[in-house]
C-alpha cells in the first residue's frame, strides 16, 4: 500500500521537479517505511526493484520521452535486471534513488540505477534493459532518442553490460 501512495505522491509531484535533459540524472529521495522490510529487518530485495520502477518513470517524464510514450501509446518493457547489493538500509533510513541513462544499441536502452544512503554510501546498484514497444513492434532507439530531441554522440554500452544483456 506505501508503493501506492508513493507512485501516487511521486505523479502528484512531476510538474514540481524541473525538466531534465536526456542525459540527465533523476534522483529521487525516499525512507524505508516498515512494509518494505523483510525478515532481516532491512529493506527486501525485492522493494529495491519496485522502488527502480519509480526511477524510470521520473526519468521518463521528466524528458520528453513520457509525452512520447503517452502520445504513440509506447508500452516500456524490461528485457532484464541485474543487481549488486552492497550494504543494507535499515527501518526509517533514507536513502536517494539516481537514475540515468547508460547507454543504448538499435534496439535496447540501459540505465543504471544507484541507491544511495545518507552521505552518499553505494547501498545498491542496477542495470536495467529496456525497450519501448508500440503497436507496429519494438521502436528502434533512433526514433526514441528524436522525440526525446536528443542529437548528441550515442552512448556506448559498456562491454561489461553488452556482455550481460546477450546472456
């Protein structure tokens, strides 16, 4: 129920937060509230995942890309997570959620999402890889990356992760 109120908190806030360039990083503060805790009593594993969805939709909607989601009817899709968890983050702690963009190929786009407790200890770290499906099919990231108005360099998926994504 806290995951509702806090993706119904983080919509109701959207056009209070500026816009962000394409390059930019979405960071995102929040606390461990008791239903996020497992029986370690420290946040569940699996909270950190429905906590990164928040993520990707702040990054999204704060570029361009959420208008052109909205607009083309594109379904976000996930191909793949993977994740290092680094130290535990205790009942009430806060900690700050930092997601960019890390890279893309033709098809897919991935982002690194970083969990960050107070004074900037790594708690967790993701790579997530996504791609954008609409009613003719996957959308190739060229199209994405146009309606976001991002004319930059391509940037490069790390070997590391292209590594990972083909397993």
């Amino acid at each position: 129920m806290v995951l509702f109120f806090r993706t119904l908190w983080k919509f109701l806030t959207l056009g209070f937060r500026p816009a962000l360039d394409p390059m930019g990083t979405s960071i995102l503060r929040f606390r461990v509230w008791p239903n996020d805790l497992d029986v370690n009593i420290h946040m569940n594993n699996g909270r950190f995942l429905s906590i990164m969805d928040l993520g990707r939709f702040d990054l999204s909607f704060r570029t361009k890309l959420g208008r052109a989601m909205l607009r083309n009817r594109w379904q976000p899709l996930v191909g793949g997570i993977t994740m290092r968890y680094r130290r535990s983050l205790a009942p009430f702690e806060p900690y700050e959620l930092h997601t960019r963009l890390l890279g893309w190929d033709e098809k897919w786009v991935f982002l690194e999402q970083r969990f960050l407790k107070r004074g900037g200890d790594l708690a967790a770290v993701g790579v997530v890889k996504a791609l954008f499906r609409g009613k003719a099919g996957n959308v190739p990231m060229a199209e994405v990356l146009r309606l976001m108005d991002y004319e930059g360099p391509q940037l490069e998926v790390p070997e590391a992760i292209r590594r990972w994504a083909k397993g």
